[in-house]
C-alpha cells in the first residue's frame, strides 16, 4: 500500500495560496499584449470557425510583404524596423477598402513616424490602384500583391487589415478598421 508523501501534503495549501495570488496579480493589471490580444480578438472581423486560422499567424514574426508597382514610395524591410506596421488588404472593386482610404489617411497622419501605413491591393482589378490611390488622396504608400502573398498574409476578405508590433511580430490580423486604432494606441504604450 502506497502513503502519501506528507510533506508534498502540507505544502500544498502553500502551493495553492501562492498560486492564487499570482493569479490574482495576473488578472488584476493585463499586460500591454493581453490587451493587445483581448483588441484584436473584440476587433475580429471573421466569423468564429475563421478566427482559428487567422490566430495561428497572432505571436508569430510577419510573413514577407512582397508587393510591386507601387503608388508612392516603396516599402523596404528596413523601413518597418521599430515601428509600428499597419498592413490594409484592399481591392479597388470594394466599397469598404475605397471608404478605408480615408480613414487610413487619418490614421498615418495621428500616429505620424512611429507608424507605418501599407495599402496591400490584391483581388482582381489591380490594374485600377493607381487612379483610386489618386482619386482617393491616398497619403500612403501602396503596391500591388500577388495572390500567393495574399494567402501567405491569410486574406480572405477586403479590407482586411493586418498589425504588426515594432518587432515585425503579428499581434492582430482580420480586424475591422475601427479596431486599427485601439491596438495601435495599445502598442504603442509601451
């Protein structure tokens, strides 16, 4: 017959006691990325069985950003280094993504240098980013993505926004544009 090990008893209360208490600490002041994350899941655009394929992508270091002809200047690695990047997938077909411009317009000019806006215009008709960027007064940089970065990015729908923090890691992807500003204000407390 096996005894119990009484010692592992009586500093079991102990255990659990300090375990509360952290616990409680835990819960009672979120970290920046805990709230970051609470933003990016309240901002979720998707339908639930979706959030699951975007939140692979969420902690993880951002995928490549390959786009091409460019409106505005073009977009280096070493330009998003330190900074906080707002990625927007847009089509020029959408009326949401051509409504977005605008919005993204005063998001780039709020945050100014420590934010990086990038229009990412996939879809059909990308022969048109051009003269909706002109038509729109688009004040960022955009260029033109293959349909092989739009998946590598996980967009599935327009707009379709994608965060990243001053390290180049994903910390919300599928966002509604009302939830841009929020997340970014949150990584930027740091």
């Amino acid at each position: 017959m096996l005894r119990p090990h009484l010692p592992m008893i009586r500093a079991l209360p102990a255990i659990l006691v300090t375990a509360f208490i952290g616990l409680s600490i835990a819960t009672a002041a979120p970290t920046q990325s805990a709230t970051v994350a609470r933003l990016a899941k309240e901002g979720y655009w998707g339908k639930p069985q979706q959030w699951n394929e975007h939140y692979k992508f969420l902690g993880k270091a951002a995928p490549k950003l390959e786009l091409s002809d460019w409106f505005g200047n073009a977009v280096t690695p070493d330009m998003m280094k330190g900074k906080v990047v707002i990625i927007d997938f847009w089509a020029t077909w959408c009326p949401p993504c051509k409504k977005g411009i605008a919005h993204n317009n005063e998001l780039a000019k709020k945050f100014g240098d420590k934010v990086l806006m990038i229009g990412a215009c996939s879809g059909e008709e990308q022969n048109l980013m051009w003269g909706i960027a002109q038509e729109m007064k688009m004040a960022y940089p955009s260029g033109k993505a293959t349909d092989e970065v739009a998946k590598a990015w996980g967009q599935q729908w327009f707009p379709h926004y994608v965060v990243l923090d001053q390290s180049g890691i994903v910390r919300a992807i599928g966002i509604q544009p009302d939830a841009v500003d929020g997340i970014v204000t949150s990584l930027l407390s740091k």
